[in-house]
C-alpha cells in the first residue's frame, strides 16, 4: 500500500505537514538523514540541559493562531530574548535602545541620546560627501560601512556592528552591499526584549516535545538519504512529495550551486551553575573569534532552577562560509544567488505533486512562525 505523502525533512515544516496531514486521516512517511528528528530545532540532553544543537531558536510571532496552535501541543515557557553584547570586555544590552546608548555615551534621555547619534550622523554624512566628491561618486552609501555610519554614526557602528559583521560574513564591511542594512532600529526607550513580536518563549522541555507532538501519527524513518536510497523514486512509495531540502540538490545543481553561510559550534560543559548569566551572548570585536556564546540552560531556567543544576552547557557559535558536505544555514542573498534561485523556484512551479517547503526548498530564510504559516496556506489550498 502507497502513502498518500513522502515528506522529506523531519524539520518544523516537515513534522508541521505531516500533522495535518495525518488530522486528514493521510498516511504519511518522514525520512531524514540525519539520527535524529526535528532538523535544526533538535536539542540534546546534557547534564539536565537541553542543548539547542543547531543553534539557538526561540519562537516569536504576533499570529495568534499560530501561537494558539503550538501552546494546543506543548505549552510554552516565558523566556523573553535579551541579547548581551561583549566588545572588548565591556557588555552592552541589545538591540539598539536606552540602556545601550547609556552604557555607551552616559546619557540618560532620549533627547540626549537623539542628539548624540544625529550630531555623529550628521559628521559622517559631511564625510561622506567631501570623499564622494573626491572620487566622483554619487553621495549616498556605496557599502555597508558607509550605510551603516549614516544610520547610527561611528560609535554604535564600530563598537556593536563592525566587527560582528566582518565575522558573519566573512568579509570586510568596506567589501559588503549597502543593501544588506537597510535600516538598523533603535528603541528610544529602556527595553532590552529583542523582538517586538506579541508572543515568545520555549517549549517547556525543549522542542523535541514539539516534534513528537506534530509526530505522533506518522511512520517515520531516520539515517536515511532520499538521494542514495530507494526513495528517490518517490513515486514507487506515494501519491505526493513534500520536499523540504535544498532545491539546487533537488535538481542535480542543473543551474549551478547556490550559495549559503553556514555555522558551527564548539560545545562544553562548564562545571558551575550559572556562566555567563544570559543565554545569548554576542561578541563583537574580532579579538574572540567566535561570533556569540550560548548558555542553553537559560532558555528554560529561571531564578533559582538555574543553581539547582550544578552543571552549565556553553556554545560557541562561528561563522564559516559553506562547503559541499557542512549544514547549509542562510541564504546569501546577493544578485547571483537571487536570479539562480529564482531559476529553481520556476522549475519548482512545473512540478506535479511536488510540494517545496521550508528555507532550504524555497531558498528563503523564514523564522520558525512564518515556517508554520506556510504550512497553513499548504493546508488552506491542498485537498490532502
């Protein structure tokens, strides 16, 4: 007997189809490569901490329904996310906003931290202007470092962004489009919650509670390849293919390969209770290697949980550019790789029961709400 769908990826579009596929009473089989299930929201157990593998994800949306519906599965702790940023030993909250500017310059209002980032604003754009003129060029950015000054001046730029982009790109800023920075926010306002979406938070006891939640009625399959086993035929095994791997590999990079930014991490337990004191640290000068450390426990401790666990899981987290064989992460976003994608997409269009989904199908990077979105529009527009 046929499945009604061979879903590729156990990830959160993966697990989120099958779920409702399997509401629809559909026979779904999920293969994955990896030894595990879950894609990039796996978390391992390590010392009483669940460990984010894949690097840290926190959910946030402002969609009620979607919000609604993974509380229906597992319920959802309180973490809120407030980044810290370590430039040369000095912390700074994040994102952009009171506390930072106060940390930075000493001032207490927001009239005076207006003021500071407008006059420093206002020195680069004269700058600007007269080294333009030199060259010949028109007077507006021409790179990021350029963008980046004209939008929060020097001293937020070199102390908070310089560096840490030079280490997510692997590049120099001067080297860098304008067009990646189209606007950097601030908050004129002590609040140091990064995202601004209604809702937040980590599934109490990790995501994997989450996975074998959207799981639970389907026959799943883990350590196997769909490109060197006997599903690649998929049409020997079921009706429909819910693709969520890369699309360039999906197509035999027929057009060419696109091109991803990766990461990688370096793992350990720490003997003490309590590290770094925040889940998320970013270090943004080029003096650690590293682009940030996550301490996992905070994710799901708080108060005293925290030193009732004596033991503390820390990653380092770098930014590395791709290779053939590494995890592919993020879309590089650049006029090549937007036109071959584009290629691909309309390639995609001409499929018959074939279903892409997910960043690394779409060639698109989506947080973990809009992934589950998609899966609602699959689910509005799809007869099952």
């Amino acid at each position: 007997m046929k499945f009604d769908y061979l879903i590729v990826g156990s990830g959160l579009f993966g697990a989120t189809f099958a779920y409702f596929a399997a509401q629809q009473g559909k026979r779904c089989l999920v293969i994955d490569k990896r030894s595990q299930l879950g894609g990039n929201v796996y978390c391992e157990q390590v010392e009483g901490v669940n460990v984010h593998k894949y690097g840290a994800h926190i959910f946030h949306t402002n969609n009620k329904e979607v919000w609604e519906f993974v509380n229906s599965l597992v319920e959802f702790n309180r973490y809120t996310n407030s980044p810290m940023a370590n430039y040369k030993g000095k912390l700074y909250n994040l994102p952009f906003n009171m506390n930072t500017f106060s940390q930075m310059w000493g001032v207490k209002t927001p009239e005076e931290a207006v003021a500071k980032i407008e006059e420093q604003r206002v020195a680069y754009s004269e700058e600007l202007k007269v080294k333009n003129e030199k060259f010949g060029l028109s007077n507006e950015p021409h790179n990021l470092e350029e963008q980046a000054m004209m939008l929060v001046g020097r001293d937020i730029y070199e102390t908070l962004i310089k560096e840490y982009t030079e280490k997510q790109w692997g590049r120099r800023c001067t080297e860098l489009p304008a067009f990646i920075i189209k606007r950097l926010p601030m908050r004129f306002v002590f609040d140091n919650n990064y995202f601004k979406d209604r809702y937040q938070g980590i599934p109490i006891g990790g995501y994997n509670r989450l996975i074998a939640r959207l799981l639970e009625r389907t026959e799943c399959k883990i350590n196997v390849d769909f490109f060197n086993s006997e599903y690649k035929d998929w049409k020997n095994y079921a009706d429909k293919l819910v693709y969520t791997g890369a699309i360039d590999e999906f197509y035999g990079y027929e057009k060419g390969r696109l091109d991803w930014r990766t990461v990688t991490f370096k793992t350990r337990v720490e003997d003490m209770p309590n590290y770094q004191g925040n889940a998320v640290v970013n270090y943004t000068s080029h003096d650690e290697p590293y682009t940030r450390v996550i301490e996992h426990k905070h994710f799901e401790m708080f108060g005293q949980e925290v030193y009732d666990c004596p033991k503390t899981v820390v990653s380092e987290e770098y930014s590395t550019e791709y290779q053939p064989g590494m995890e592919p992460y993020y879309p590089v976003n650049d006029v090549r790789n937007n036109a071959l994608a584009e290629e691909y997409r309309r390639m995609a269009t001409q499929e018959k029961d074939v279903i892409f989904g997910g960043r690394l199908a779409e060639y698109r990077y989506y947080d973990m709400d809009k992934i589950i979105e998609r899966v609602f529009y699959y689910q509005k527009i799809t007869s099952y």
